[in-house]
C-alpha cells in the first residue's frame, strides 16, 4: 500500500435531461465518510453512475433499482467489513462481485426486459476499486498528468474495435455505436470488470455516462478537466457543454476530489 494517504474525499455531481430524452434514465450515487481509529483516518467512498438501456423498457426504473439494491448489499455486507478493520480494496472485490450478482438478479426479476449500464468507483484510504458494466466511464485524473480511462466499454464498436475492423475515429459515427453487450438486469447472469489500484492525494475521479463522453469530445473534456477550477465549477461545464452539442442524450457526471 502506498505510504501517502488521502484525509477526504469531496464530490460535485452533474446531471440533466438533455435536449431531446423525454425522460431521465441515467442514475447516480455518492456517498462518504471518515473512520477513525488508533489515531488515523481512514477515508471512504462509493460513487455510482447507472444509465438505463433506452432501447429496453423501463430503462429508468431499472437505473434506480439497480443503484438501490447495490448500496443495500454495499451497507449491509461490505461496510461492516470497513469497520471491523479492513484497508486494502482487493480485500473486497468478491464482495462487490457477490453484491452485484445479487442486483443483477433482483433487476432482472422486478423489472424484465430491462437494463442498465453500471460503474462503481470505491475509494479506501490510497486504493481504488471500480466494477464495471456497460459503457459508463471511470477516468482517473492524476494531479501531474492526463486523464487516465480505466474502464473500457461493453460495447459492439469497441469490440469491432478491438478485432481491428474499424478504427476509433470510424467508431465514433458507426451506426451500431450504441449496441451495449453487457448489462446490469437484462439477463440472469453478469459478467462485470472488477479490478484495483492506487492513487495520491490530490488526484480526483470522473464518472459519467455516454452521454457526457460520447458528446463533449475528448479535448474538451481535457481541457474542462485540467482547468483551474473548483470540480463544482467543471461538472456544471461539462453538462453545459453537452447541451450545447445537442444534448442528444441524457447527461450525468460525478466528479471526486481526493485530499
């Protein structure tokens, strides 16, 4: 484990509508809080960001409803295990395996036929752990360099990608771009990326939905990322921005400061 710590984790969302969605299906959570114990702190936090499948019934419900079963079984079996004393976010990957299993059962027998993308960021201490579903993002954006993308998107385009038939720049315009081939409730099984890292204090974290991604642009989104502006001023600039592109789609962020 790293020898610098971070204190704090402070958080600024962003989120709306958009221009043409008749309804909001995107979700998001944020949660934080400080254990002390033997004379140190110990920092936590759990962000979520759940886009309903639009292409799926009730895209919206099933946003919700994953967010509210995930953090049940996040309060009920993963926190207590926080404060009986344990540090290290790979201590926890089973349980956030086990937890999302469990929502994606829920999900998928409450409301059928539906689906949502899922990313969770879970900051302890110095240590990162993200699960992973669908085409949400989690960036990590160190202090002293560029953004970092840590998840990559269950996508058709990024597999079509992957394979080498079409390039990046192609996938941006192809008309399959928002085939998601993984998500949380569509079907009885789920298959998410779940991993682990560290990081400084002072680097921070974004989550967002493809419809932030996906419509700002990547040099703008450097570019409002790197500004010296507070993570309020930048996830009010971000959805503002993607509205001004169109707003195609529905629009949310969360940005996290670690201190």
């Amino acid at each position: 484990m790293s020898g610098s710590s971070a204190k704090r984790f402070i958080f600024s969302m962003g989120h709306d509508i958009g221009k043409i969605r008749p309804v909001n299906e995107d979700a998001i959570f944020a949660f934080t809080s400080q254990v002390m114990r033997f004379d140190s702190i110990v920092p936590i936090g759990l962000f979520i960001i759940a886009d309903g499948m639009g292409g799926h019934a009730n895209g919206e419900k099933a946003s919700a409803a994953a967010i509210t079963e995930f953090t049940t079984e996040f309060f009920s079996a993963i926190y207590p295990k926080i404060m009986n004393g344990k540090k290290s976010a790979e201590d926890f990957a089973d349980s956030f395996q086990a937890a999302i299993e469990r929502t994606n059962t829920a999900v998928h027998r409450k409301i059928p036929n539906s689906g949502t993308t899922f990313s969770a960021l879970f900051l302890i201490g110095s240590q990162y752990l993200v699960l992973h579903i669908g085409d949400s993002r989690v960036y990590r954006l160190p202090a002293e360099s560029e953004p970092e993308l840590l998840t990559k998107d269950h996508t058709l385009v990024q597999m079509m990608i992957d394979l080498g038939e079409i390039s990046e720049e192609e996938g941006k315009s192809h008309p399959r771009r928002n085939v998601i081939l993984k998500s949380v409730g569509y079907d009885s099984a789920v298959s998410p990326d779940v991993f682990s890292g560290e990081f400084l204090p002072g680097d921070r974290f974004l989550l967002c939905c493809d419809g932030v991604w996906s419509v700002v642009g990547r040099e703008p989104l450097n570019e409002i990322l790197t500004s010296d502006t507070t993570i309020r001023e930048q996830a009010e600039k971000i959805v503002r921005t993607a509205n001004e592109n169109g707003g195609p789609d529905n629009i949310s962020c969360v940005l996290v400061q670690t201190e």
